[in-house]
C-alpha cells in the first residue's frame, strides 16, 4: 500500500529529533563545573543502581513501585522491540508477541498512573504531568494494534489507509512524549536524565545500602567561593537537578515548608531547572513557596541565582535535616545544593541574616558561636574530677564535650553522661580548653572557610594524643568528626578511631553489663530521632535498644526512623531564623503529644533546646542519658 | 564632587579571646567611610602588611588597603599624619581608641593637631556633607544624641554608637589588594617604656538601685541623672567656671 512506510518513517524520525534533543540537553549540563566520574564503570553500574537502590526508595509507595515497574519495563522493553519489529522489520510472530506482552505490560502500568492522577495529591505537579498517563496509553494501545498483523491476529493490510492515519497520529502522540519530550524537556526527561544521573552520581557511596552525607569541601582557591550561577555547580549537580520528577515526596517531608516558611524543596529543584535551561517559572505547575507567587521567578545558566530565580530566605530557610534526600526516588542531593548557594552568599557577599553574622564571627575570634572566653570551656566540668588529655595524652575513650559546655541546660546532659561513664569506670579523659567548636554551624551556614580552619586546628590537637574512641553527646559534632573531618585529617589523627555517639556508647556498655540499670517506671515514653544522629548517620537502633533496656515500650510517633520530623535546631535555622507561619518545633511537639507520651527521650542538646522551647504544659524532654542516670542501680559497699 | 574621606584602621583584640580581629570602633569607622563615599572611600593602615586581621575589614567590600608598612615598634601617628597631609581628605574616620597597644586614644589628637584640623570627638553619624560642612550626630550617654555642624576638613572618632560593621565576607576579604608603602621610622619612646602586664579586676563601685519593680530598674538603667549636682555655666566669668570645676574635683576627691 502506498503509505505503509508511514509509521516507520515516523518511528525514525522522532526518534532522530529526540537525540538530538538529548544531544543538547546534555551540553546545558556540561556548562557546569567539571567533576570527575568514572564513566564506563558507572554506566555498567547503572542498571543496578536503578533496580536496588532506586526502586528501594519507591519501594516505600507499593502502589507507585509496581506501576513504574510495568510503565517503565513495559515501555523499555516495548521501545527495542518496536525498532526491531516496525523498523528493521524482522518477521518472526514470536517477536511481535513478545511486543504485544511488552506492550500489555505498559498499558496496565499506564492505567493505573492514569488512575493515581484522577485525584493527585497536593505534593504531585500537575501540568504536562497531567497528560503523561494518556500519551503512555495512547503509545500502548496505537503499537498494540500496528503489531497484531505481525503477530498473526489480524490480516496484513486490515483498515486501509484510514487506520494507517489514525496510527500515524497515535505514533506523533505518544512518541512525541515518550522520545521527543524525554530529549526535550518533557515530563519523560525524568527518565533520560534520572538514567544517566544514576550513573554519574556525584555521591556513588550512596549505592549499595551505603550513606555518603558530609558536605564537599568548599575550594577557597576559585574566582567565586560557592555557587552564585547556575553553571558554578558542577557538572553532575546540574544533570541531577534534571533527573527530578516533581513527585513531590520532598516537598511533603520538608519541615520548612509545613511551617510556611518559604521553601518547597521540590520548587527549588525546579528553579534550578529553570536556571540550568534559562527561562521563567511560568510553567511550574507544582505548589509554589509558601507566602511567593508563582512566575516570577527567572533566571538562565550565567545569571546570580538569588538576583531573581531563587530569593535568599528561601536558602536560609532549610535546617538541613536531609528528609528531602532521604526521600527523595531519584537520589537528588538538596542540601549539597542549597549549602552550595549558602556559601556564595556568606563567603562572597557577607550576607549571612540576622544573628549569623554576629554567631560566625564570634566564632572565629572564640572558636565558640556564643563568644565566650575559650579558657572558660571547662567550667562546668570544675566539680566533675575529669582527666585532661594534655596531662593525661592517652586514654580509651576520648570525650567530645562540644559546645554545650556553655550552656547550662546542655551541662546537664553533660554531667548525666559523665556520671554513667564514671559507673561503667570508663577510661575517659576530654580536651578541655583545647577543645573548639566543631566547625558545623560555621559549615552551614556556608562559612566553609571557619569551617576548614577550625577542622585542622582541631585535628592538629586531637593527633597530639592516643585514644580509641570518641564520644559525643552532640550528633553534630559527631557528624562532623566521622563523616567531614576525613576530608583535612592529612595526617591520620583519626585513623583507626572510632567515633560514637553517647547513645551508641552507652548501648554497648548497657549490653556488655558494665551499666545495671532499674527498669523504668515513668509513663508513656517516646522518642526524637535528632536528623543528625538518624539520617546523617543511620543510627536508630541504639537509642532504642537503651530506652528498651529499661523496660520502656517506645510509643513511636508517625514520624519516626528515617522519617524522622526535625526539630528544626540544624543548618543554622535557629540562628538565620526565617519567619514562617508555624514553628517547627511546636510541629514536633505536636506529634510527640499525639502518640500520648509524657516524655520525649531525645539525643541531642540542640534538639532538646528547640523542643524544650515550646510552651507548656508539654510532655517533659529529657536526654537519654538523664533518663538513664535516674534509673542507675547504686552500689552499695 | 564627591568628598575625599579616610578610614584608619588598626589591629584591634576580642576581649574575650584577647585574639587579634577587626577593631569594633574602627570596623565602624569603615562602615560609615562607606556609607558617605562608597568605594571611594580610602582605608588606611600603618602597621604590617602581612597582617591576616586586615583581610577582615577588606571583607567589607574594600578593594583595597594602603598600608604605611612599619615595624611594630615604630608610631603610627609619624606614618599617619606624613601621609594625611599629602591626600588632602575631607574627613578622616578613627576609632575612639584602638583595642591594642597603648590604647591611650591620643591618635586622633595628635593627628589632629598636626594637620591643624579641629577633632570631632564620639561620632555616631554624619548625616550630611554640603557646601563644605557636615552635619554630625554626636554620641551622649544613654542613648542621647546632640546634633552638630562642622567645617570640613576634620577628623572625627566614631563612637560605639554608631552603624555596626557589616560582616566581613572571606572571598573578597582574601583577594583585596594590599597597597603597601614605607612608612616612617620613628621609634615609639613612650611605648618602648613600657611594659605589658595583664590588667587585675578592679572592684566595681557599686550601685544602690532601690527599685522594686522592672519598671523601676528600667528607669534607672536609663534615664539622665535627675537633681541638682550638675550644672550648667553660662555666663559665669571664668574664674568662676574655672572654681567651679575645682570645687568638684576635691569633692570628688580626684585632687586633695
Ligand atoms: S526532588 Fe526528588 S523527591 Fe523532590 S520532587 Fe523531585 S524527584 Fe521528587
Ligand atoms: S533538608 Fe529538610 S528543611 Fe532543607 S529542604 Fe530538605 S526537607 Fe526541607
């Protein structure tokens, strides 16, 4: 027939425009920084990546894993097939059925997207989104029934040219979704850039159930400090922004934006969407910062990013608790991003708002945020009988008081822990005087050069000294010397150190019997997981273990684990304090009340503070070593 | 035309860390040199050019610094007005007293009678320069201020009371460009004299508040000294005023 070549010609021609789409999409990208990756090998680790550690994300929404599963197995296995049966015209029947299973396969799986978007939730753009369940159906369906010839069902040649023009259409529709709109900037970029993304992550430890969350180093050396465009980010950064397929998990977790503050993680990636395209928010078709309209935002790769695309409350206003990254199916890196912009702002502007300033310089002249005299570090420790490394210089356990020995609230949660340490005869000596800040509120609030400066000095001390372990009570400080101080440590002071937190240490001293505690016999109990301590560094267990050690059953809120709501201490937030409609420690507070406990057991000081800072009556917060010393069985001898 | 204004700044110290940063007051005296010129506005330093503390005050937004480079033993004030009377300024900016060295606060004096200019002392804001005055507000205590207009050129001390530096950004700060020139070699006699030793709290002369409630405390945290001890002479002839003063110091029992 005259036009039976049509919906090849077709297939090819979309297929060509799409390339070349693709083509330059990937040069928006490489206007980023350069980074190197290994490109070969995570290529060939991609396909896993997507299988285990993507899908173990998705996993979390049953509904949405199995659906992607059929859409996009269905569509992938559809697309090479479609090439060797409508293209090359390979004539083998088996081949064509194989097609229509894929294609089945796909249609099942497009029904039911098409059925999650009959009523989408708040968290999910709509836009182009909303069409994308039809063009699959449309792609499903049209190569369904320009397949049954092959496979033998109906006769070649069935419908005439009528149908061959109705396919026709339907090829346009859906591979113009499906291969022009992936090159093109359509919803299916998602998976072109989320493929490639995949395998050019810029955090690769991530795969494989492993966790990659210390911040960069920032490099002090560059023409700009931080990211001031879009194209300052690096390369990789600018594809995984790309990789984004606004379903909004981010958004629905972040603290900030339940609080009305004006930030939506997802409406960030978005603009730096728009910034690494060039454009306009106009056709963002998600939920908008709180409090800010949609569509003013512009901005392109060689613009300052806070000169019109993104606003700098928006960036002060993320505690950097990682629930967006936890979260997140695509395996993006938010807070990377945000610190990055930070960094621009504090280290090229000066632009740190309200106390952040007043806090980063008093911690460079004091190595304390208060402003404190540094010779005063130790005061509350005048009663504890400590060892000092400088006249001790070897002990197991090396103590990391952190910068609660300033405040008298955090003292407390000091002395309960010096107290089961001294029960245990644990061999314990701290830095005192000698000690400084650990660099992390400086680090956030993208001051990475105080940040830097304070990690080699501190380093420069530690290396003096002989010890096993560390052991802090502040998940911050704790985060720091695990996961960032590596980065400085040239020479080796913390190799072959463990680092701890006080939750785990005890654990292990509870376990091992070296603590005899008393059951509990207060009411209902549950328990904070600091982001910090969780997300940061994935310890759920112990903490849980101890409060179950005293016979408490832990009402566990909603939010709890990896879900964990913040307590909206981190990132400088108090500090920088943006105003929002609510508070997100009152949030906090509110889920602890919901599960009827009348005590929170937290494991963090700055957590305490901020749910302590919540007006009464409220349940009573308390550290969980205060908990544990109100339970120490007392020798009698 | 724009006006030629000078910051002058020096090494300063945390009072509690006791380590080297940027001078609260001079800091100030940045701040305000950039509200009235911009990055027109020249600062100043003798001292070392090396110094990293300098790269705090050329966060602010200096591109750069001149240094009258001097070793530390050397007096500032010989560099300073030597260079001073070579720039023909209309205002030059310092600190009340710098928060090292000797701290005695006599720099702007000195500077001032060389040049033969009139010192403003404890500034809190120039609000406007025109036709060759400018309104100042000088700083009182409490909070008060007392509007002035002075000739330029003058040299005027800025006051703890005035706009607080804006924060030092480290990008800029490390890429600012140090302009170093000799500066003179006078040895400093009366510092070479002296010698350091940590300060001995002094006991504080207590207050008596008899307040009872906040508002009470409040009010004499900050209202002017009511009565009658202070007077003002206006008219009297001078050896009036003069007995007057001299009544009050051996009441006070500075002179016996
Ligand atoms: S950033 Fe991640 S979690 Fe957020 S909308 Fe995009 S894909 Fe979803
Ligand atoms: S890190 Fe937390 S506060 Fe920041 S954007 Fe992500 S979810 Fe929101």
């Amino acid at each position: 027939m005259v036009i039976d070549w049509l919906p090849s010609v077709l297939i090819v021609a979309l297929l060509a425009l799409g390339v070349i789409g693709a083509l330059r999409r990937v040069n928006l990208w490489r206007a980023g920084q350069p980074e190197k990756v290994n490109l070969i090998a995570g290529l060939l680790a991609m396909p896993n990546r997507y299988l285990k550690d993507l899908h173990h994300v998705v996993e979390r929404d049953k509904y949405m894993s199995r659906t992607h599963v059929a859409t996009g197995g269905g569509f992938v296995l559809s697309m090479v097939l479609v090439l060797v049966v409508h293209v090359f015209n390979v004539q083998e029947r088996i081949v064509a059925w194989a097609l229509l299973g894929a294609l089945a396969l796909m249609l099942i799986g497009a029904f039911f997207v098409f059925k999650r978007r009959l009523n989408p939730p708040e968290r999910l753009s709509k836009g182009p989104w909303m069409r994308l369940p039809k063009s699959l159906i449309t792609f499903a369906v049209t190569f369904i029934v320009l397949t049954l010839p092959a496979a033998g069902i109906l006769p070649e040649g069935t419908g005439g040219v009528v149908l061959i023009v109705v396919l026709s259409i339907g090829i346009v529709i859906g591979l113009g979704e499906l291969l022009f709109g992936m090159g093109w900037g359509g919803p299916m970029k998602h998976a072109f850039a989320g493929a490639l993304h995949l395998a050019f992550h810029r955090r690769p430890e991530r795969f494989g159930g492993g966790r990659s969350t210390g911040l960069k180093p920032a490099n002090l050396e560059g023409a700009v400090i931080g990211v001031a465009k879009p194209s300052d980010f690096k390369w990789n950064q600018l594809l995984g922004f790309d990789a984004c397929v606004q379903c909004g998990k981010c958004q629905a977790m972040c603290p900030a934006f339940a609080a009305g503050q004006p930030l939506n993680p997802k409406k960030l990636i978005q603009d730096m969407v728009v910034g690494l395209a060039g454009g306009t928010d106009a056709n963002y078709a998600g939920s908008p910062y709180p409090g800010k309209e949609i569509g003013n935002a512009k901005g392109s790769p060689t613009e300052v990013i806070t000169a019109g695309l993104v606003s700098q409350e928006t960036l002060w206003s993320c505690t950097t608790c990682r629930a967006c990254v936890e979260e997140c199916p695509m395996m993006i890196e938010h807070v990377d991003a945000i610190v990055d912009m930070r960094r621009f702002l504090t280290m090229e502007k000066g632009e740190t708002p309200n106390k952040g300033s007043e806090v980063l310089e008093n911690i460079i002249a004091t190595d304390n945020p208060g402003g404190y005299a540094p010779g005063s570090r130790t005061n509350w420790a005048a009663d504890q009988n400590l060892a000092v490394m400088k006249e001790k210089k070897e002990a197991d356990v090396l103590f990391w008081v952190s910068d609660g020995a300033f405040d008298m609230r955090s003292q407390r949660i000091l002395r309960a822990f010096v107290k089961l340490m001294k029960h245990a005869n644990v061999d314990v000596a701290i830095l005192g005087d000698e000690e400084r800040d650990s660099g992390d509120v400086a680090r956030r609030l993208g001051d990475d050069a105080t940040f830097q400066s304070l990690a080699k000095r501190n380093l420069a001390t530690l290396g003096q000294y002989k010890f096993k372990k560390i052991v802090t009570t502040d998940p911050h400080a704790y985060h720091c010397l695990r996961n960032e101080y590596a980065d400085f440590d040239a020479n080796g002071a913390l190799e072959g150190v463990e680092v701890l937190h006080h939750t785990t240490f005890l654990n292990q001293l509870v376990q091992s019997g070296a603590l005899k505690l008393d059951a509990f016999k207060g009411g209902k109990v549950t328990y904070h997981d600091p982001c910090y301590l969780g997300r940061y560094n994935g310890e759920y267990e112990a903490p849980r273990e101890l409060l179950r050690s005293l016979g408490i059953e832990i009402a566990e809120m909603e939010r709890s684990g990896f879900r964990s709501r913040c307590c909206g201490g981190g990132g400088g937030a108090p500090i920088t304090d943006i105003p929002g409609e609510r508070r997100i420690a009152d949030m906090r507070m509110e889920d602890v009340t919901e599960t009827g406990a009348e005590l929170v057991a937290v494991g963090c000081q700055q957590c305490t503070a901020m749910l302590e800072g919540v007006v009464e009556p409220r349940p009573e917060v308390k550290d969980i070593s205060e908990i544990l010393v109100g339970q120490l069985v007392e020798e009698v001898h | 035309m724009p006006h030629k204004i000078i910051s002058l700044i020096s090494v300063g110290r945390h009072p509690q860390s006791g380590r080297a940063r940027r001078s609260d007051q001079d800091g100030r005296a940045v701040e305000l040199g950039l509200k009235l010129s911009g990055s027109q506005l020249e600062v100043v330093h003798a001292g070392d050019s090396e110094e990293p503390v300098l790269r705090q005050y050329a966060g602010m937004g200096l591109a750069e610094i001149t240094i009258l480079e001097q070793d530390q033993s050397m007096d500032a004030v010989a560099s300073l007005s030597t260079y001073l009377a070579s720039r023909d300024a209309d205002i030059v900016l310092t600190g009340v007293r710098s928060e090292s060295g000797e701290s005695s606060g006599m720099v702007p004096y000195i500077l001032a009678e060389a040049l033969g200019w009139p010192l403003v002392a404890r500034v809190a804001d120039i609000v406007e320069i025109k036709d060759g005055t400018a309104e100042v507000l000088l700083a009182l205590p409490r909070g008060q201020r007392r509007a002035a207009t002075v000739k330029l050129p003058f040299i005027a001390t800025i006051d703890s009371a005035a706009q607080e530096a804006r924060q030092s950004a480290y990008g800029p700060g490390l890429r600012a460009n140090m302009v170093a020139q000799s500066g003179a070699n006078e040895l400093d006699e009366l510092r070479a004299n002296w010698s350091e030793a940590p300060a001995k709290p002094r006991p504080k002369r207590l207050k008596m508040v008899k307040a009872k409630t906040a508002a009470d405390r409040f009010k004499a945290a900050t209202a002017k000294p009511a009565g009658g001890s202070g007077k003002v002479m206006k008219n009297e002839s001078t050896e009036e005023k003069a007995q007057a003063i001299f009544d009050l110091l051996i009441e006070e029992k500075v002179i016996r």
